[in-house]
C-alpha cells in the first residue's frame, strides 16, 4: 500500500514511516512531484486538514493523510487554535508567539489549555478524522529548551514540567500528536 504524507517535514515522515509495517509504504510531497503550496485557508483544524488531503487525493489521484495542529486556550475562546502558527504575525516566530500569549493571559488565573492534532485520512474513495488532545496549563514563565513552538510554556496535566523539559520519548507517548498518530496507524494497520 502507498499512502502520501501530505508534510515536507522529513522527521515527521520517518517517524510515522517507522511506526508502520514495510508493507506500508509512506510518500512525501516531494516523491510525488507535489512542490506547490497546499492552501490552509480553513477556519478550523480539521477544515485545514481535510483541505491538504483532498488536495492530494483530487490533483495527484494518491491515497492520503494530512494533519493540521493548534493551541486553545480555554479563556481566550480557544485561541490561538488555527492561527497558532502565526499568533504573532506572519514571521510565524515561536518566541513572538509565546510572548504575545504570555501578555495575553497576565491577569488571568485561568490558564487551561489543549494541543489538538486533527488527522483527515482518505483511502479507499472514504475518508476518516483522528483526532489527538494534550490537555495541560500556560506556565507564567518560558522553561526548558527541547522541543519546539509553544512548547516551553505548556505544562501537560499530571507533569511538574513543561513540554520542553521532558524528553522527546515522554512527548511523544503523551502529546496531541502523539495520540492522534497511534489511532492513524491503529487504523491503517488494521485495513492492511
Ligand atoms: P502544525 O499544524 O503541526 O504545523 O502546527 C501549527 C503550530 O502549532 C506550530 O507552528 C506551533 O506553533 C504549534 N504546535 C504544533 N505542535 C506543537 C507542539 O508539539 N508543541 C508546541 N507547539 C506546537
């Protein structure tokens, strides 16, 4: 079976890659000649990762899965959720980012948050959504270096540490990410 990755980021195709049985066999946007920019114009997650996998699947005819991310942040309505990227304008700079969001919650004494992975995954003419869900608090202050984006100021729930103070293995098996890309090869291997 061969099934597009709708990512340029090499990490994240190895690793996924690596996940699966050899049966499986994982294709970047590159192997298959795709160098353009997919639109992201949705309002939500899940919108942006259906609008990257069927951009695949109509203009390239590939079996395909997309994933989009977000950080929402409970007292802010779930801000900056589809905007995480770009939270602090256009140069999409992680430390404006969480500077700009540390200001925004100064007074706030609620600072619940959740990462959320959406998975859009189309195979076999049908299509199916993972979703994955860290939930955690904005800390006060930035810690630890690992990492990368919102980690330093997002403590996951049950951990004394940020984000970017736990290993990578320890991310992996707790993050939004992580949870949504156990439930994708779950299903894959299933079909296989
Ligand atoms: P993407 O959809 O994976 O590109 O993620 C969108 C944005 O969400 C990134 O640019 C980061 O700002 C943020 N983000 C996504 N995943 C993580 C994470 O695991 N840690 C910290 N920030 C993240």
């Amino acid at each position: 079976m061969q099934l597009v990755f709708a990512s340029n980021n090499k990490n994240k195709i190895l690793e996924i890659q690596s996940m699966l049985p050899e049966t499986i066999k994982i294709l970047s946007l590159e192997d298959i000649g795709c160098i353009e920019d997919i639109p992201e114009t949705a309002a939500t997650l899940e919108g942006n990762a259906i609008l990257k996998a069927n951009y695949v699947t109509d203009k390239y005819g590939y079996d395909c899965f997309a994933d989009d991310t977000g950080l929402e942040v409970e007292s802010l309505n779930g801000e900056p959720g589809v905007y995480s990227a770009r939270y602090a304008g256009e140069q999409r700079n992680a430390e404006d980012n969480m500077n700009k969001l540390l200001e925004a919650l100064s007074d706030q004494t609620n600072r619940k948050a959740q990462f959320k992975t959406v998975i859009a995954l189309n195979i076999n003419g049908k299509q199916h959504l993972f979703t994955g869900i860290a939930s955690g608090t904005i800390t006060l202050e930035k810690a630890g270096n690992q990492g990368f984006g919102y980690d330093p100021i997002f403590q996951p729930e049950e951990y004394e540490e940020t984000f970017a103070q736990l290993a990578l293995e320890i991310k992996n098996k707790i993050s939004h990410r992580g949870k949504a890309t156990q439930q994708l090869i779950h299903f894959l291997k299933e079909q296989n």
